[in-house]
C-alpha cells in the first residue's frame, strides 16, 4: 500500500512546486531522498542493558533496525574511546520515510511541551533540514513507564534542491509547523493607533515637557514586538526572508521571475 504522504506529494505537491518556481519539469523540483535519525548515548553507550532498550526504541520509532555508531577519535575531555559506543543511527528511505514523516508532523510533534513551532533557520547551503527532538517519549510507540531515560534525537532530512527556498517550500506544503509570524502582525494591528497617538505627543514640540515625557514612558511600556518594523516579513511564494517589498508580499527574485513570465500586467523588464 502506497503511503498516504508519498501519494500526494506526487499528485497535488509536486504540480504545485513546478508551476510555483516555474521549472521546466516535474523533477526539477524539490524532493526528500532520506531521512536520518541519530540519538548520542554518550557513556551510557558502553552498558549493553541501555543500549538494548535505546536500541528497542529506535526500532520501534523508525519500524527499521538502528545501527550502533562508534568514536572516530579518543577525547579526554569528552572521557570517549576510538571504537566505543557513540550512539544509535537510523536512514529511512522510500515508503518508511514517508510513513515516518506523517506520524512526526501529525503526531508527535504536536505532543511536545509548550510546542510553538519548528524554527526556519534549520536549513543548510545545500537545502538539507536538520532539528532535534528533546524527548524520545512524544512518539506513541514509545511506553513511558517502560523508558528508563529521556533521550533526545536528531533528525536529518536530506532533500534534493537547488536552494533553501525551495527546500523550505515542499516543507511548508508537507505541513510541517514553522514558526510564523502570526502573533506579531496581530499585535501590532491591535496597539498600531495607541503608538501612533503616543508617538504624536512625544513628537509634538509645543506640548509641555511633562507630558510628551509621560507619554514617552507610556510607549516605552508597551510590547517591544507591537512594533510594525518587529513583523518579521517573509515571501509568499518562496518563503524567502531578504528583499521582500511589504505591500506586494513577495521578494524581489520572486517578482522578477513573475514578470519574465509575462504573469503580472504592465511590467517589463527596463521597470527594474
């Protein structure tokens, strides 16, 4: 039975990244070739006990058998030995990895602690995603009585992109949660006339001293974020955080490739 992620990345996501970046086929888009998850023992590596149950874990998380990763250098400091124990390491690929991925964005992620979102700066020159998970125990398959630690794993999505944008892209459409800007332009929006009102007293020269600096202390108590230059602004097509014009909402690079595509009406090419 084919995944239900893998089946509609190539039905509605992969149609949607080409006519979104404008490539010439469908396989010049942005696609995930593996998944790699590693989880660091440390010394507890050496006692086969913990590293069994670790091991029984992983199996259980990733439904594919963990391979144990040994010390390339003897460190003092870290008290590590070339050839001990590191840790454990699983590569998904194909069905697994998809089937993976639906239960990590679906289901446990969304049972993090006070989860506020995935960050976005996670992604290397390459497109490649990397972000840690603080406790082993927030997949379902793992028994919390039976865990004799909380373990934290690293989680590394190897994706085949031409840039971050585009990595970043199919994500977003794979619905993973990054963190967004939502909170900020809802505060802003709500204490945008107050800090207009107070702006104007504090600049208003012919007022008394003694007010215009009342009002100054007024607005220096209000939320830093409530600011409009605090909204952090993104491109809508590319995910793009540099050059982005606020009223059109989407980069430079983005409006220049819309407009050699004939797709916005009026402007040519001498308009930039």
């Amino acid at each position: 039975m084919t995944p239900r992620l893998k089946e509609l990345y190539y039905k509605e996501i992969q149609p949607a990244l080409k006519s979104q970046f404008g490539f010439k086929n469908l396989y010049m888009g942005p696609k995930i070739e593996k998944i790699v998850l590693n989880m660091g023992l440390g010394l507890d590596g050496n006692d086969s006990k913990i590293l069994k149950s670790c091991e029984e874990d992983l199996a259980k998380i990733t439904g594919q058998k963990p391979v144990i990763t040994k010390f390339k250098k003897s460190v003092a400091n870290f008290k590590t030995r070339k050839g001990s124990n590191a840790g454990l390491k699983v590569t998904l690929r194909k069905d697994k990895m998809y089937e993976f991925l639906d239960r990590l964005v679906n289901i446990a992620l969304p049972r993090i602690k006070d989860f506020r979102g995935l960050s976005a700066n996670g992604f290397d020159k390459f497109g490649n995603y990397t972000f840690g998970v603080k406790e082993h125990i927030i997949f379902p398959e793992v028994s919390f009585d039976r865990a004799d630690k909380v373990r934290g794993i690293d989680i590394v999505i190897v994706i085949s992109a031409k840039s971050k944008e585009h990595s970043f892209a199919l994500l977003e459409k794979l619905n993973f949660p990054f963190i967004k800007n939502n909170k900020r332009i809802k505060l802003s929006d709500r204490l945008f006339k107050k800090r207009q009102k107070l702006k104007k007293i504090v600049m208003n020269k012919k007022l008394p001293l003694e007010e215009r600096f009342k009002a100054q202390q007024k607005l220096s108590k209000l939320p830093r974020n409530s600011a409009k230059v605090r909204v952090m602004n993104r491109c809508q097509i590319t995910g793009r955080p540099h050059g982005v014009y606020r009223k059109l909402k989407i980069s430079r690079i983005a409006l220049r490739q819309l407009g050699l595509q004939g797709k916005i009406p009026g402007l040519v090419k001498s308009s930039w």
